[in-house]
C-alpha cells in the first residue's frame, strides 16, 4: 500500500517538479524572446539619442560664432535648448553671466564729498547740493548719477511727488540711458526701480508704465549695457515688489547659471553630459569650449524625450531614461545610453504587464494540462493496480480459508465417526438402541463427507473443464423426486418443515439428471445451513410457457443486496462463523450456477435480509432446447471466472 | 467424592452425541453447548471442572471464549478440540490458556486419560 503510494506520488512530484522548471523555462524564454525584439528598439532609440547630443553640442559653437554671449544664453533658453548657458571666451573666461562690471572711479571732487555728507544731516539741502552738481555734471555718467542722489535725497526729506517726476522725468532721456554709477552699474534701471517701489501704491498706473519699461530693458539681452549680475539683481526686485509678474524662464536661467558659477569652475571643451557641482544639473559643453550648457534632470530627461522620434518604438512599450546611479535592475531592458551620456542608461518597460503574461501563459498553459494529465493518469492506472491487487489478495485468502475449511469440513465427520465407532467396539454391550442410533449417526455423517467430497470433486472438474455432462430427457418431476430422497433423511428433524410443491403437467427437461440433482440438493443444503431454529423450506418446481422453474425457499438469515451480487463467486460464505453450523466452503453455489448454465439456464436469488431467500432455478423446457441430446463439453466461456485458478482439490 | 463436572462445546451433533455418552459412562457430570454464545454463557455462570471446547464454533470461537474465560480469571481446565492441525494453531490456543489441545479425529481413550488428568484436583503436598 505504501509501495504504491509512493508509486504515485514519486512520479507525480518528480514530473510537477519538471512542469515548474519547465514553466520558468518558458517564462524565460518568452523573456529572451521579448528582450531581443524590444533591443532592436532600444538600440534604434540610442542610435538616434547619441547624434541628438552630438549635434546639439556642435550646434552651441556655432551659435557662438554668431551671437554674442547674453543673446545666445537667451535664445538657448528661450528655445528651450538649455536650462541656462554659461558662455566663455575664447581665453577660457566666463563672457556671460557676469562678470561684474569694472568700476568707473571718477573723482566727481569736492562738492561731491560735501553733498555726500550732507545726505545724511540734511537730505533737503543736500538735494538742493545735487541739484547744483547736476547743472556742473560735465558727463552723461555724473549727470545721472546727480539725478539720482537727488532723488534719493528728496525722498528723505519727504518729498515723494518730486523724487518721482526727478525719476520719471530727467532720468529717463536718451543721452543718460548709459549712464553707469561708480560700480559700473546702469544708473537708469536702478531709477526705474526707486520710481516703482515709490509708484507701486500711489499711482498703479504710472507704476506699470515704469514697470513695463524696466521689464523691456532687463529682458532685452541684445543690450549689452546691462551687466548679468545687475540684471538678475533687478529681476529679483522686481520679482520681490510684483509677485504676479513673471520673468521665467530668464530669471531662473540668470540664478541657475550663477548658482553653477558659484559653485565651482565649469570644465569647458568635453562634449558630453556631465554632473556639476550643483546636485541635479547636468553641463554639456559644446566642444570647442565655447559654451557649457546646463540642464536639470527633469528637463534634461524631457529635451532627451523629445529628441527620438515617437515611431521608433510600438506603442506597447516606453522608455526611461536613467541618470547614474538609479536603479534599471527593475526594467525589462536596459542598456547604456551612449558615449554623450555617461553612466546613464535607456530602460525600457512594457506599458502592459500582461502582455507578457499573456505570452508566456499560454504555453505554459498547455504544459500544466499535460502535467495534470499524466498525473491523473498515474492516479488512474495505481488505483486500477491496486484493485487488482486487492481482489488478487482477497482471492488468495479465500484459497487460505477454503483449505482450512476442506480441512475441518473432511476431519469434522471422520472424528465423528471414529468417535462413535471407537464406541460400538470398545464399550460394555450398549443398548441396542443407542446402537442402532450411533449406527445411523454414521451413516449421516457418512453421506455428509460422500456430498462434500462429490462437490470437491466437482468444483475441481469445473476448474479445469473437464466437467463432462450427459443429457438425457428427464421428466421434471424426476428432478425433484431426486433431490427430496437425498435430503429427506436430514431434513426429517424437530424444527424443520420441509414441503414441497408439484405443478401438474411437469413437461420433461434436457439435463443431466445427477448434476440437475446436485444443483437442487445444494440449494437445499444452502437452504437448511442458512436458517435459525424453526426451519420452513420449500421446494417446488412449476413451469410456464416452456420454461421449466424450480425453487428453493427458506426462512433463514436472507441476503444483504451487496450479497446477492457476490453469493454465486467461487469461496464466498455471507457469514464465515455461521457457515460452520452447518459447514461447507463456500463452493455450493457457485457450482450451482456452473450446472445451470451448462444447462442453458439461468439461477437467479430473491432475498430480503432476516426474512429468507427463494433460489429460482429456469430451464427451457425440453420442447424449446436447441442441442437435444446432445453431449456437449463445457468451454471456458460458459464459466465466467476471474482472477487466477485455485489449484485443483 | 462429587461427580466431576464437564462442560462439552461443540458444533456437531454426532460428535457431541458420542463425547456427551462416553463421558457420562466415565461417570461425569455432562453439560453441553452446540455453539460459541450458549458454550460461553454456561462457562461463565457455572465454571465445570473441565471444559472441553472445539474452536471453529458458530457466533463465537473457541479462540475466543478461552481468551475471555482467562481474562476473567477463571483458573478452569480448557481442552481444546480442533481439525486445525498446524502447529502455529496449537501454539495459539495454548498460548491463550489452553491446558491441552487434540487434534480431530482422535481416539476417544487418549482423551478420556487427558481429561481425567485435566479435572483432577491437584495433589495436595
């Protein structure tokens, strides 16, 4: 049982355990298949990224060529092409942003000094001393900056509406437009700022004409003038005093450029991406050195998205571009982005998952069907095994009992014998009775060990076909004539009514008397072992439209449906420790069922459990048998057998 | 001195007849059992001095009945009865508490002695 058990379930684990490495097998293979298309489209989406760099960096230095630094960082920014530019002159130096302008020390002289220090002792005076130093001015640079301390002055002193219209005003003539203060600064942006801050709440309207000039200047990058550190400085004031207007993307141009200038010195000349020193900016410079362009990675990851064209890739997978150091292990595919890009790498990922799923599921599909087949199969095949191997077992203890059973059932009668014998010829002179008694308890137990060994020896013919039948035309009542004389003797005890009924006009049967006789005695036999105390059995024989019908009916322990299908198998008893009463091995009605089918009969059994059974043999009658007459030796297919042979007794 | 007592369980008539007449010649005290449930039951109310038991029996063996008679510990002679003739069948009856076994068929003196000696009472010192 445990040997079969594990014949079923070694193979089965064995061949689960395949199907699983068959599985990831195909799993992986589905995955190479899928990986070495979408590297076709990964490669074309490098290809096309590597000249996108390339290109764009050769394209920097010819911008340079033609444009001056703050229009090239404008037009690249403006375009989109860069976060910011730094952009270098041809020593290698910063041209834009920055540098700070070079001062311009004039020595403006003595009344300047003294209205310096007036300004902050008495602005109205020293306005009034400024006023003056404008009328002296001898340069645009001294006018203006005259101008503006004496505005500077009037707002002190109190005097608003005459420091704008001094703004507003004077400062904003074409010959003071250039006009630079002693650090080198444009004089008139910084007017139009002190004008604004003083505009912004009292003249709204004023205010925004001032602002939109100012905005003009600080975005027109083609005016040299402006200096980028004054510039961006402006942009932040305005910025500060006018939250809602928007500078971008100059603004954070000017403080990216300037943030990565503070930062550190720019490797200039290497056409590829870098990291900078700032953490999420990326310099590409161009590659005669002439610009370094600065992109963040967010941005950097769009221009590099809008850089392939979107017909490179099916619309069921997208790519990522990865900067160094983040994670690809995840993506489906991946792969170096190319020389321009360092340590970047292109990950590709399938938009729908099941895609893939879907791929490998079908074969994988077909793999677990066969797997579940062929287990089912083992299953099928080890349970047919081990019925038959069951049923060969059980065969085999019925063989055991029956030698048990031939042994007690031959020993039982000559003990009996031997016993009484051993009586009559060693007691004291017995009374006649009791002698006469023992004599006929022999003869029973004689006739009883005749029967059995008859059926014995019957049941071994019938093993090997060798049972020779002799028909003849009987009468029918003939038969039962016969059966009633064979067991009258037994069946004529205390607690046994024995009766038997005869249909008038009893055609004649075709069989063989003695074998017709032995199936019907043992039916009785079956009959009287099977019933309690009170025994009630009848035999009768009737006939109806040719067939000829005897039965047997007792009162006894009755079959159970489960034994009704089994009785007529070789060795089988309902009950093994009932039987012994009155004895047998389980062969009687087997022959039975031998006899009448040789006879073209059939036996068929009615029973109802605890209420007795009716045996019914039918046979034709001898006007409907085919073979009339007829010596006929049995074959192997009137007698149904299964399993082995018992050897023969 | 009292009849000896014998209780005789055995499934076949004629047998039973000629064990039942040959121990009441030998002055016995016979009571028999013709299956397993009645042997038992007149084993256990009234323990004979000997108890003669075959053991392919109806409803219950002798196998049986001897385990049973052991376990309650009654200390009465068992001589079993059988046409099982093996060996291995001898040794388990004995082993179950049987004082002495006979194989069928047997001759009827050799088990009249064994029976005699079973239902002695054992000598005194």
């Amino acid at each position: 049982m445990l040997l079969l058990l594990l014949a079923v379930l070694v193979p089965s684990v064995c061949l689960l355990w395949f199907i699983n490495q068959a599985v990831q097998n195909e799993r992986l293979a589905v995955h190479q298949k899928l990986v070495d298309a979408y590297r076709i489209n990964l490669a074309l989406v490098h290809d096309q990224l590597e000249p996108y760099w390339r290109q764009g960096a050769a394209a920097l230095d010819a911008e340079a060529d033609h444009l001056l630094p703050p229009a090239l960082f404008a037009r690249q920014v403006r375009a989109g092409l860069a976060d910011a530019v730094i952009c270098l002159d041809p020593a290698g130096n910063v041209a834009y942003p920055g540098p700070n302008p070079t001062p311009k020390p004039e020595a403006p002289g003595a009344p300047w000094t003294e209205a310096e220090y007036l300004e902050s002792r008495n602005p109205a005076e020293a306005a009034t001393a400024y006023a003056r130093l404008l009328e002296q001015a001898t340069s645009p640079d001294l006018a203006a900056r005259a101008l503006q301390a004496q505005a500077r002055c009037l707002v002190r002193a109190g005097k608003k509406d005459e420091a704008i219209s001094l703004l507003t005003g004077p400062l904003e003539k074409e010959e003071l437009q250039h006009a630079t203060d002693a650090q080198g600064r444009l004089v008139v942006p910084s007017a139009e700022l002190m004008a604004l801050e003083l505009l912004k709440d009292s003249a709204p309207d004023q205010a925004r004409a001032t602002l939109e000039r100012l905005k003009k200047r600080l975005l027109d990058y083609d005016d040299l003038a402006l200096a980028a550190p004054q510039r961006r400085f402006l942009m932040h004031e305005v910025q500060r005093l006018f939250p809602e207007q928007t500078l971008s993307p100059m603004l954070a141009a000017e403080d990216l450029a300037a943030r990565c200038l503070e930062a550190g010195p720019v490797r200039a000349g290497e056409p590829a991406l870098r990291p900078t020193a700032l953490p999420g900016v990326w310099q590409l410079a161009s590659p005669r050195g002439r610009v370094v362009a600065l992109h963040q990675t967010e941005a950097l990851v769009a221009r590099m998205r809008g850089g392939i064209s979107a017909q490179l890739l099916p619309a069921d997978v997208s790519v990522t571009f990865l900067p160094p150091g983040k994670e690809f292990e995840r993506f489906f595919l991946s792969q170096p982005a190319g020389a321009s890009l360092p340590g970047w790498r292109l990950a590709l990922s399938l938009n729908d998952q099941r895609l893939f799923e879907s791929a490998a599921d079908q074969r994988i599909a077909a793999y677990v069907w066969i797997g579940l087949l062929v287990v089912a199969v083992v299953i099928v095949l080890a349970a047919l095994a081990l019925r038959l191997v069951r049923r060969q077992m059980a065969l085999t203890q019925l063989r055991n009992d029956l030698v048990a059973n031939v042994t007690h059932e031959l020993k039982t009668p000559l003990a009996s014998m031997r016993l009484l014998v051993d009586t009559l010829l060693n007691s004291e002179p017995l009374h006649e009775q009791t002698a006469r008694e023992y004599l006929q308890l022999i003869a029973q137990e004689n006739l009883r060990l005749s029967r059995l060994i008859d059926n014995f020896l019957t049941f071994s013919r019938m093993e090997r076909n060798k049972y020779a039948f002799g028909f003849k035309e009987v009468p029918a009542a003939d038969i039962v004539e016969g059966a009633i004389t064979a067991v009258r003797e037994r069946f004529n005890v205390p607690g046994c009514e024995f009766k038997t009924q005869l249909a008038p006009d009893l055609p004649a049967v075709v069989v063989d008397a003695d074998a017709m006789v032995t199936a019907l005695v043992n039916l009785l036999d079956n009959a009287y072992k099977y019933s309690g105390e009170e025994k009630q059995i009848t035999l009768s024989a009737s006939a109806d439209n040719g067939t000829v019908f005897f039965a047997v009916k007792d009162n006894g322990i009755g079959l159970s449906p489960r034994d009704t299908k089994r009785i007529f198998k070789r060795f089988y008893q309902v009950d093994q420790r009932l039987s012994r009463t009155g004895g047998g091995c389980g062969l009687g009605l087997s022959i039975v069922k031998f006899i009448v089918t040789a006879h073209h009969g059939t036996v068929r059994v009615e029973s109802q459990p605890g209420r007795g059974s009716t045996f019914t043999i039918s046979l034709p009658g001898a006007a409907a048998r085919p073979d009339q007459e007829q010596r006929l030796n049995i074959t192997t297919d009137i007698m149904p057998r299964e399993g082995t042979r018992p050897t023969d007794l | 001195m009292t009849a000896r007592k014998i209780l005789i369980v055995e499934d076949d008539a004629a047998l039973l007849r000629g064990l039942k007449d040959n121990f009441q010649a030998q002055g016995y005290q016979v009571r028999t059992a013709n299956d397993g449930e009645k042997g038992r039951e007149a084993f256990f109310r009234d323990p004979p001095d000997l108890v003669l038991l075959d053991l392919m029996l109806p409803k219950v063996n002798g196998y049986e009945i001897c385990r049973q008679a052991r376990s309650r510990r009654l200390n009465t002679p068992i001589l079993m009865l059988s046409a099982k003739c093996q060996e291995d069948d001898v040794v388990r009856g004995l082993e179950l508490g049987a004082d002495d076994y006979v194989t069928k068929p047997f001759g009827i003196r050799e088990l009249l002695a064994r029976a005699k000696h079973l239902s002695q009472p054992a000598p005194r010192p």
